[in-house]
C-alpha cells in the first residue's frame, strides 16, 4: 500500500481578530490522503472546511496562527519558504474555488489565463501553450473550443466558468485538487455535469482529490474516504460508503438523514439543516461542541471533550458513546 500523500498531523489554526479575542478555527485536525484518492470533507457552514483548504495551501489572512503539521511529499508545508510554494501550488497542489468569479480575471481572456498557469510551471513554448490550452478545454468537455478560447467571463455561464478553472487546475497534471463546494451554485444538472467531469479527471490521471461540501448526496457512490467536520474539529472518519450507510456519529446521522429524499432543483442552496446553530468560536465551552444541538447526548457530554475511539476497523469516531 503506497504511503499518503498528505499527512497533516495536530493541526491548529485560530484568528486573532482586531477587535480582541481569539477563534479557534481549527483544533487538532489529524488526516492523510492516498495517492489517487477521493476524499470527502463534509460539514455545514462555519465547520472550518474551507479554512482547512486554505491551510493546506498556506493561503491564510495574516491574522492567522497556524501549528501542527501539512506534510506533502515529504514537504512541511506550514514551514516550507514562500518560493518552494509557489513552485508547488497550482502545479502539484490545484484549487477548484468555490466561486469561479472571484478567481477568473474579468478582463483577460479564457485562453490567456489557461496560458498564464502553464507558464508559471512549465517550460512551454507560446504554441505548445496555445496548442495545450486547446487539449485542456476539450478535455473540461468544450466543443466550442475557438470561442471559449477568445471568451470573457461575462461571456460565461456558470456551468462554463466551473469548467475553465477545473481546466486550469488541471492544466499541469497535479498530483493533489482541493475542490472546494465546486458545484454549491449550480443547477442540479450542471451538478452532475461537474461532478462527471471531476470524476473521470480523477480516475483518467490517477489525482488525488478532497472534495469539500455540505451536501453528503454528492459523495455517495464517488468518496473513498470520508471525513466529518464540525466546529473545527474531525469527529468521524471512515470509508465512504461505510459512513454514508451506517454513521456512528449523532452529527453525521443528522446530516445524512436531512439529505435523504431531497430533490431540490439547486440542492446546495436548500439543504434542510439541523437544529440549533453552530458554537461561537470566541467562546469555546467545556464538553462536546454538539452537545446544546444533540439529540442522543448523556449528561458528561455537557462537561467532558470526547477523545477520538476506534469502535471498529477502519472507523474513528469522536463521542462518549463510543467510550467503554
């Protein structure tokens, strides 16, 4: 069995905001990612999924602290120097945001900013970079390619400007994409359209993938692995299918049972959710952070932190239940 990819070991992150206090956004955070694996981060809004992307990248606000450790391919990336990580993002670690708007430049060409990735990374020359920036649209499922080249982002729809940034996340074979809600404002049928795509990326160049969502329905069937967040902690980890059929965590259990039978036209923006809301952050209390919200707790889960127990192979869970 190959060693991981990504090992991230005690990862803590919290902000230091100008108006006082302290939240903690991550809390020791221990995962690792195979070669060629798809692995799926879920959790609601506020979980800290995406500050675990932007972690992984070293792309955190200066008002960030950051300890533990991100290692890739060998590499710390929490302590590795700001030139060794630029050579690495975009070339062996790919970000597919979440709101492809904010990433592509409304003022240069589709075709150029493609150009401008394989630039950076590879040495190309300017008609193997044209030629190459072809491959790439055709490959993201563009037949128009002689438009799309030429094309604006106001030109785009949202499914088209979904595909131009898996295009240029992809456009130097990386061995890791971080997808971060990459399909939260599509149409479900563009939804399934993207997750096709990222599907046969992955299986066709063998790249590992952490697929970040709220929405458990669209890692089922494509997650190997499945990682649980909520409030800035991992709180169950197992295969996917293991988890999706049978969750041990009242969290998870919850989430799943929401999305059951829900066929709303853009699922990601109507999600039903859970009771209650989600622990403030600048004020961390003792016990379980989903106690106030749980509908199994016990009366220690108010005053004590549960640690995380392997209750069977292959599955690590953190609650009380799972304690003796």
């Amino acid at each position: 069995m190959p060693g991981p990819l990504l090992h991230v070991k005690d990862l803590r992150v919290r902000y230091l905001p100008e108006s006082g206090g302290k939240v903690q956004a991550l809390e020791g955070l221990n995962l690792e990612i195979l070669p060629g694996e798809v692995t799926g981060i879920l959790g609601e809004s506020g979980s800290g999924k995406s500050t675990l992307a932007s972690t992984l990248l070293r792309l955190l606000p200066a008002s960030a602290e950051c300890s533990g450790c991100v290692v890739f391919e060998g590499e710390d990336l929490l302590t590795a120097a700001e030139s060794k990580l630029r050579r690495i993002r975009g070339s062996k670690i790919a970000l597919i945001p979440q709101d492809p708007a904010v990433s592509l430049n409304p003022v240069t060409r589709v075709g150029e900013q493609i150009s401008e990735v394989l630039r950076a990374h590879l040495r190309l020359s300017r008609s193997e970079r044209k030629q190459r920036v072809r491959q790439l649209l055709v490959e993201v499922g563009f037949e128009d390619v002689d438009r799309i080249v030429d094309a604006y982002l106001h030109q785009l729809s949202g499914g088209q400007r979904q595909r131009v940034v898996i295009a240029q996340a992809i456009a130097c074979r990386p061995s890791l994409i971080i997808a971060d809600e990459p399909t939260s404002k599509l149409h479900s049928e563009l939804h399934c359209q993207i997750l096709a795509l990222l599907a046969n990326t992955v299986a066709q160049h063998d790249t590992a993938l952490l697929l970040i969502t709220h929405d458990p329905t669209i890692l089922a069937g494509f997650a190997d692995r499945l990682m649980v967040m909520y409030a800035g902690r991992l709180i169950e980890q197992g295969p996917a299918e293991s988890v999706m059929r049978r969750p041990l965590h009242p969290y998870t259990r919850a989430l799943i049972g929401l999305s059951h039978g829900h066929t709303s036209g853009n699922r990601a923006s109507h999600l039903p959710s859970i009771p209650g809301e989600m622990p403030n952050p600048l004020h961390v209390m003792p016990g379980c952070r989903f106690e106030p919200r749980c509908s199994e707790k016990m009366g220690v889960c108010a005053t004590t932190d549960p640690q995380t127990f392997s209750p069977e192979s292959s599955r690590l869970v953190s609650c009380l239940k799972y304690g003796n």
